[in-house]
C-alpha cells in the first residue's frame, strides 16, 4: 500500500490552506472533503481580508479548491469513519477503504447547533438572506441598528446578545425552551445593556414580509435576523480514537505549532481551541502545514 507524506482530513479553509502548502512543499497528500464545511453556509463575508465587496463562502471554497489541485493536491470526496496509529504511520479507513499516511492533520471543524423545529428548507433559505447568522464576529456589523434576537439563555446566551448589543439597540433575548435560566449577573447584565428577556419555546418558524418570524411565550415576534447561541458539536472523536487529548469541551489541544499529544498528528481550524474564523484557520494551517514538512525533512531529506 502507498504511503501519503499527509492525510488532511477536512475541506474547509484550515483544510484546504494545508493543502495548498503542503502541494507546492513537493509533498504526496490526499485530503479528503465530506462536503460540510461551515464556511459553505456564508451568503458573503465582509470580514475576510482582500474582498472589500465581500465573497460568499463556498466561491471562497471552489477558488481554494481549484488552487489546491492546481498544484497536485488529491481530494476525495470520501467522510473518514476511523483514525489509527499504526506504528510510525497513521491509518486512515472510509468504511471499508483504508489509507496509510506517515502524518495527518485533522481539520474537521464543528458543527452549530439549529434552532429545534426549523426544516431545513426554510433553514437555508433564512441563512442565505440573512435572516439566521451563526457568528456575531463574522457579520454582527450587518445586523447594525437592526431588530435582532438571540435565542438561547444562560452564560453562553448573555454572552452573545452582549456582544450583538455592540451594533444594536433593537434587541430580546429569547429562551430556546421555557423560561429562561438566568444568574442574578446575566440579569443585572442584560438590565445594563437594555436587553429584553422573552420565554419561550420558541417555534413556528417562517419568513414573513421579508423577515424572520417565530412563536414565543409573548406571542409572535418579527425579526430582520436571529442568532441561536445553541452551542455546538465538536468533531473531534476522530482524535479521540487515534488517542489525543481534548479540552472538557472536546477541542482538541495542540502545542505552538499545532501538533497534538500523538506524534504526527496535527490539528488546525474550529476544531482546536481559539476563534471561530477563516483567517485564524488559514493562519494555523499554514504553521501545521510548514511543521509536517520540516518533520518530514528531519527523517529524509527533501530534495528535488
């Protein structure tokens, strides 16, 4: 069986600027794309450095795509169901197939957690007009002096709909389920920025008058866009399985130049510890990626 230099696993912008380094260092990779990028949903990104006018996230995507194969990068549009460490190598199985790496980079990022009731129709539907944003970091300037709602409670909800109240006034705080679960600090917190508290649950949801309409305990409400602050799923078991340590929230925990506790095997984007964005993951796959070749260069020289 043939042994790649590195499997990437994951396709997004951490994946893919690993990638793309790792081609033009001469290296035999194969990445391999399950097609759930995070960045996909992006209608378009303001925030990313060089796109002044913005650019939607999965013509972000196609353009690194097409640079990583530009460059001989194989990608496989395969979903890897196991990762172990097989001596001085990794094995890598997509059901029945099995691959051999001598390193491997996981950029498996995360996935948010969707309002309960929503289909997915009108998901993506809300998604691409702006109606549902996910991160307040990426696109809180769009919603500027906007009627805008949180859904969710607790720290993580408080937290959220303080960082929104940056670029707008106009805003509730909605329980996902019931009435909210609130510390005397998250009270006196919303109170001090003006905040509205609404109870739940929150359903029937639907696009209305070019708005984004749902049920709550205080009736239905309209809003010009919605953030659920629900968490989210950390795809880090792979890691777990080749035997990695995480953090009690399940990133995964690498050193300075991000190579987990299992020699050889890296980790960069959402999936570690840090900010959810495209430019911090492109920043850490560059160091990871630049790490595996010197790595490499330490047991065989590179050499054309």
């Amino acid at each position: 069986m043939d042994i790649d230099d590195c499997i990437i696993v994951g396709a997004g912008p951490a994946g893919l600027t690993a990638a793309i380094y790792l081609a033009r260092y001469y290296l035999t990779i194969r990445m391999f794309d399950c097609g759930t990028s995070r960045a996909s949903w992006i209608p378009t990104s303001h925030n990313h450095a060089g796109f002044p006018d913005g650019i939607n996230g999965e013509e972000l995507l196609e353009r690194m795509r097409e640079q990583a194969a530009k460059y001989g990068a194989l990608r496989e549009p395969k979903r890897v169901t196991e990762l172990k460490r097989d001596g001085e190598h990794f094995t890598v199985c997509c059901d029945d197939e099995e691959y051999r790496a001598r390193t491997v980079l996981l950029a498996t990022g995360v996935v948010n957690n969707r309002p309960e009731g929503i289909d997915d129709q009108l998901h993506d539907e809300a998604l691409r007009r702006g109606l549902i944003r996910y991160c307040p970091v990426c696109d809180g300037y769009e919603v500027t002096d906007k009627r805008v709602a949180v859904i969710g409670t607790s720290d993580h909800g408080t937290a959220e709909a303080q960082f929104i109240r940056t670029y707008t006034a106009d805003l509730t705080l909605v329980s996902p389920q019931g009435d909210h679960d609130l510390s005397e600090q998250c009270s006196r917190t919303l109170d001090d920025a003006g905040i509205r508290r609404v109870a739940g649950p929150c359903g029937g949801y639907a696009i209305e008058n070019g708005r984004i309409a749902l049920d709550t305990a205080d009736g239905r409400m309209t809003f010009d866009s919605v953030y659920p602050a629900l968490g989210s799923v950390i795809r880090s078991g792979l890691a777990v399985t080749a035997g990695a340590k995480v953090s009690e929230d399940g990133c995964i925990l690498v050193d300075d130049h991000l190579e987990t506790s299992v020699p050889g095997l890296f980790a960069a984007g959402d999936v570690v510890i840090g900010l959810d964005q495209i430019s911090h993951a492109m920043g850490q796959a560059g160091v990871a990626a630049t790490t595996i070749r010197n790595h490499l260069a330490e047991k065989k020289p590179l050499r054309r």
